[in-house]
C-alpha cells in the first residue's frame, strides 16, 4: 500500500489576519482585517477611525478665521494646501479678489508644499520594503525646504499662512533669493535618491507588476492625485480647473500607464522635478510684482453671506474639497471635508485580494495616504 493511499486531502480553512492597528509612528493608526488562504489574500477589509477627530463638526463652532488652524491638521503632510482650500471658498463666498501678489505667493508655497509632501514618501515607502538609505536622502532635502518654509511662516508642519483675503504678511527681505538657492539645491541633489532607488533591482523587483489599478476601479471609488495619473486617468486641477495663478502657468502632468506600485513611485518622483520648475516660474514672477498688498483689510467681525459653494484644489496626495454651507453667520453653518486619502485608501478592498501577503506591505506603502486625512 502505497504511503499516500486512502489520505485524505488535508482541509484547510481561511485564517483571518489584523495587520494593525499600527501605532503613531507611522504614518497613523490603519487596521486592514485580511482573510488568508495560506499566503494569498482572498478578502481585505480597510478599517478606519482610529484618529477620528470629529473636524467638520468642530469646523461648525469656530468663527471663519479659527477654521483655518483646524483644517490644516487632516493631511499634517499637506498643511499648506489644506488651509487653501478653506480661504478660497471663503473668498469665493465673500466675492472677494486677493491681491496679485497674495496669488502668486500662495501658488509658490503650494508648490513647495507639494515636494515636501512627495520626498516624505519618496523616503518612506523603499523603507517599507526592506531599504533604509533613501530616507535620509530624502530628509536632507526635506530640510532644505522646511528651512525656507518656517522662516516665513514661522512653523514647520501647520505653517497657518493663509488667511482670508491673502496671506498673513509679506515675504521678509531676501526670502525669496534664499528659496531659489533651496529649490535649485534640492533639484540638483534629486539624482541621487533617483539613482539609489531606480537603479536598485531588488526594488523594482518588488514594486513591478504588483497591485496594479485599472483606471474602471478608480474611477468607480473617485481615487485621485498620483495614484491616479500613474494608471494612466490623466486628471489635475491645477491644469483642468486652475485656480490660483495656476491658469498662467505651464503645469505638466506626470502620468504612467502601467498602474503597479512602481508606476506610482515613479509619478511622485517626476513630480517633484515638476513642481521645482513651477516653484522657478513663481519665484521670478514675484521678483518682478511691483511692491503691493499681501492680503485685504477684514472687519473685526467676518460673516459670510448665505449660500453655498465647493471649492476642490489638487492636494499632494490628490483631489481635496470642502463643501461651505453659510446662513450669514460667523461661523459655518456646514463645512464637508472631501479629502484625498479617504477614498484612495478604500480602494485597497479590490486591490489586494489575489496577492500575496508579502506584496501587501508594497502595495499598502504605495497608496501614499495620511491616516488624519482618511478618518478627519
């Protein structure tokens, strides 16, 4: 009789796996709950909430000045552009015109913001799969454009610059020489975290081909922002519907067809070379404004008319709105926040199943999303 004869076919039955929730240090409290069919996802869950913070019900109790300092908070990445969004709905409200001068500054920080958005995860996702150098790359040149940052603002993460009307006060004397030499210095140096990773084949390895999005399934969960462009769904406000100055500028699109992780690295990384050359068109349109106001004169009291309007702008890590509902008093009567990472993140419940567990950690680094901006 033969030693596997008469055996029975060994059952088996699906385990069910809580990858988190992680602790603070990353990048915010996520839990995927994973069901297993050995090393093969068969069924993921994203499950949020963990860092809810209640935002647009505490949007609902502060005057239109105080909301600002709130909203900057969702994306802690992205304070800059999180603070836009509110101004600009406000202003479009009040239909107020900002200073030319205001336009253009907003468009620089914006931008800047926008690399430092992107060489945070430039440097954090090769360390999810396994390479530890990148990063300190990455925060060289993070700090080179933290150090122009925070001396105009005077933070380093919630630089609450914006207000309504323009921007809390002029650029300081030989800020804006200071910020080209930044930016030229970062644009140089970007080959070398280009090479360390690029050329790596363990990496590429690791990132191509795996957790591919078509452009059905992102359009079916509204996924935006450089997931988006690098499965090929060539969309950007800041060129589509420009706001700012914006409409003025050359705005190149970075898109990708092939929709895998590395497609997605690759979409972030152009885009740091992308925003660099707009930062330049910025900083020599401001270099030749004539001397002017930065913001508009505001009454004591600020009361937005009744009505209603959506104001969206492109978020480093995609499309972010708010919705602002006013009955003519000084604080909103609703504000809804749409922001980027929430529907990008839902996505991953069509993503993964099919994968191994191994490439999960790639894809879920890859999706480049902020836990604040996902539960608000």
């Amino acid at each position: 009789m033969g030693i596997g004869a008469g055996a029975k076919e060994l059952a088996t039955e699906d385990m069910v796996l809580n990858i988190g929730p992680q602790h603070p240090s990353t990048h915010g409290v996520l839990r995927l709950r994973l069901t297993l069919d050995g090393e093969r996802i068969s069924a993921a869950e994203p499950i949020v909430g963990y860092m809810h913070r209640g935002a647009e019900k505490l949007f609902e109790v502060r005057d239109f000045r105080q909301i600002i300092v709130l909203a900057n908070r969702h994306d802690w990445l992205s304070a800059f552009a999180n603070e836009l969004g509110v101004v600009i709905a406000v202003e479009r409200m009040l239909g107020m015109e900002v200073p030319e001068r205001a336009v253009w500054a907003r468009t620089l920080l914006a931008e800047l913001n926008r690399v430092l958005n992107h060489l945070m995860f430039l440097g954090s996702y090769p360390l999810e799969v396994g390479a530890i150098t990148p990063i300190f790359y990455s925060f060289r040149e993070r700090e080179e454009l933290q150090r122009v940052m925070e001396e105009i603002s005077g933070g380093r993460m919630h630089y609450m610059f914006n207000r309504v009307g323009g921007l809390k006060e002029d650029l300081p004397a030989g800020w804006l020489g200071r910020t080209r030499a930044a930016v030229a210095s970062v644009r140089s140096r970007m080959s070398d975290i280009d090479d360390l990773i690029m050329g790596n084949e363990i990496f590429r390895a690791r990132t191509r081909g795996v957790g591919v999005l078509t452009p059905e399934q992102i359009q079916q969960y509204g996924v935006s922002g450089p997931i988006a462009r690098a499965s090929g769904v060539d969309f950007d406000l800041r060129r589509d519907e420009p706001y700012l100055a914006y409409g003025d500028l050359d705005v190149r699109v970075v898109t990708r067809t092939e929709g895998d992780c590395l497609a997605r690295f690759e979409c972030l990384l152009d885009q740091v070379h992308a925003s660099l050359d707009l930062a330049d068109t910025c900083l020599t349109r401001l270099a030749d404004l004539p001397p002017g106001p930065i913001n508009q004169r505001l009454p004591k009291v600020l009361k937005v008319p009744q009505g209603h309007t959506y104001a969206w702008t492109e978020n480093p890590l995609g499309i972010n709105g708010y919705y602002l509902v006013s009955r003519g008093e000084k604080t909103p009567w609703r504000l809804k926040l749409r922001s980027a990472s929430f529907n990008n993140i839902q996505v991953l419940s069509e993503m993964l199943p099919g994968t191994l567990v191994a490439d999960m950690i790639a894809i879920l680094g890859s999706m480049f999303f902020v836990v604040g901006d996902i539960d608000k």
